[in-house]
C-alpha cells in the first residue's frame, strides 16, 4: 500500500449496513455516517467517521467509528478475530477492563470497522494530569485480565517483537556509532549470557504492543486498542514492555529514565499481586532482561532507523540496558 495515496473507500452504504450488522443485537439504525478524517501510519490507513444513529428506543445518539485499511489482509484479519475473541471472553462493554468493540472487518477492502476508545491515553494521564498512579494502577489490572483470556489459536506461527534479531541491531548500531562499539559489544556479550527464551511456563496471550499510546482511561474503564502485533509468550514481556515505554517518553520528553519512577513501580507491584507470591523473583528477572532488550531495540530504532544522529543519547540509553542485566532499573 502507498502511503501517499488514499486507498479508495468504502461507499457509506455499505458502511452503513455493516456497522448496522455489527449492532444488530441493539437494532441501531443509521440517520447519518460522515468522514471526518483519513490518514496514513505506518503501513495502514487510519479512517475516522462520525456516525449518528437512532438506538432502540428510537433516540438519536452518536458514536465516532474508527476503520484502519491494512496493507496486509492477514494482520487485518487477525486482528479482528481476536478483538471478537477478547470482546467474548469478558472484555467488553459490561467490563471495566476492555478493548474497543469490534464491528465489521471488510476483506474486499482490507478494512477493519471499530469503536472508537473513550478517554486519554495513558501517556496523556502521564505528562498532562497529576494521576500518574491511577493510571498505573488500572493499566496493570487490565494487563493482568488481558493475559488470562484463553488463548486463541492461530493457524501459522507469527514472527514476533520478542523473537526480534537483535544481533543484527547490534551490528547496524556499531555500523552507525564505531566510536561506541566498545561499549556495544560488552552489552552484546552480557546478553549473550542470558537464555533467549527465558520463559518455559503457560504461555498467555499478549498485546504485543502495549504502548502508552495504545491504553485509554476514562476514570471507569480501561480500553486498549491496536492488537496488530499480538502473540502468545511470556506475560513479563508485556509488563516490561509498557513500563520501559513509560520510562523511553521520560527520557526523550524529561532526560530522566525515572522521572516517573513511583508510577512505574505502581504498575510493576500491582501487576505482581495477580503473580503467585514463589514466582515473584523469577518474574522480575525476566522483565529486567525484557527491558534491557526493549531498551536497545528502541536505541537502534533511534540511530538506525529513524537516523536521528542523536550520538549523545547512546551513553545513557547503554547505562540502562547495563543496570538492568545488573537486576536494576525498576527499583
């Protein structure tokens, strides 16, 4: 798919009838359905409407509705199945723990309808409101519900974040910055100590990109959106991923890797409490090991991907990928 130019789009009344179709079971009927925005990101396509709707009652209402066209129909069609599934197993509207609704996926257009997310994001609660642990607080029990959703079978094996190559991010980091290959290499030793694959107990099913900017919060209810990275694995994978996403946005918008540190550990210690109590130090571990991955791999997306020539921002970046092979870094 070409990012510069718009997909063509679904006539409104096919959109209608598959957002009617979506509703059935509330006999929502369409008064009006109006594009309010189109955009690109990544490879994607992300469609805002305005809908406005008579409910059961015959009442007017309105709900904003969101469409992402995918360039690949497979993830489309993935990540729609298992938005159904979770919808099914408790995360839906009658719970405080959810994920958007799923209303209709389109193959002939790759294109996937659903609700928009009410609330902020959590990075929003984070840098815009003094809440800072109330949102810890709730993300972490959403995970905790989120990983307790029987899994959903996939029919192929899916390459995943935490299978990422990181020796060739490696390589292309020392390509990018030889003056820092010393200190590149010590890291690359340290964790060539560590097993791969820590984790040997009951997989779970996870987001996969558990992303600050992909949690809402409305003070009632916890909304993720985005699955199109989900796999199943090891649950300390996605709790280490969102606090290092916390820490990452400290660091880029604050300079400290800990200026949110008590939130963090809110979010950290509320999760631990879903842990068995004899299976806290293991998990911990893990997610330090996650974090120090976590940590280069976003270091690599800086210098060699987005080639931000940001040199300076090496050092520290490498400081915390040592302090967490040292079992540091979420105290």
């Amino acid at each position: 798919m070409n990012n510069d130019t718009v997909p063509p789009l679904l006539p409104n009344n096919e959109l209608i009838a598959a957002y009617e179709a979506g509703f059935r079971d509330e006999c929502r009927r369409v008064i009006s359905l109006n594009l309010i925005s189109c955009m690109p990101k990544m490879k994607k396509w992300i469609i805002e409407y305005s809908v406005i709707y008579h409910n059961p009652l015959g009442q007017e209402a309105h709900e904003t509705m969101i469409g992402k066209i995918y360039s690949d129909p497979e993830k489309g069609m993935a990540s729609y199945r298992l938005l159904e599934h979770l919808w099914q197993h408790g995360m839906n509207g009658d719970s405080p723990y959810t994920v958007v609704r799923p209303i209709a996926y389109l193959p002939s257009f790759h294109l996937m309808l659903m609700s928009k997310a009410p609330g902020m994001t959590v990075q929003e609660w984070i840098f815009e409101t003094d809440r800072v642990h109330h949102a810890a607080f709730h993300t972490a029990i959403f995970l905790s519900f989120l990983h307790k959703v029987p899994i959903l079978p996939t029919p192929l094996p899916i390459r995943n974040r935490a299978e990422a190559d990181i020796s060739r991010f490696i390589q292309e980091m020392i390509n990018s910055a030889p003056e820092q290959e010393t200190a590149i290499q010590s890291f690359a030793a340290r964790m060539r100590k560590f097993p791969p694959r820590p984790y040997v107990g009951e997989p779970a099913m996870l987001h996969g990109d558990f992303h600050i900017k992909n949690v809402f919060w409305d003070n009632s209810a916890v909304t993720a959106i985005d699955f199109d990275h989900h796999f199943t694995g090891d649950p300390a994978w996605d709790v280490a991923y969102h606090a290092c996403q916390i820490q990452l946005n400290a660091f880029l918008r604050k300079g400290d890797f800990h200026y949110f540190r008590s939130g963090v550990k809110t979010f950290i210690q509320t999760y631990l409490t879903e842990v068995p109590e004899d299976e806290h130090e293991d998990f911990l571990k893990r997610i330090l090991y996650y974090r120090a991955r976590s940590l280069f791999e976003s270091l690599h997306y800086e210098i060699c991907v987005c080639k931000t020539k940001k040199i300076e921002i090496i050092e520290p970046f490498l400081l915390e990928c040592e302090l967490s092979l040292q079992g540091k870094g979420f105290q």
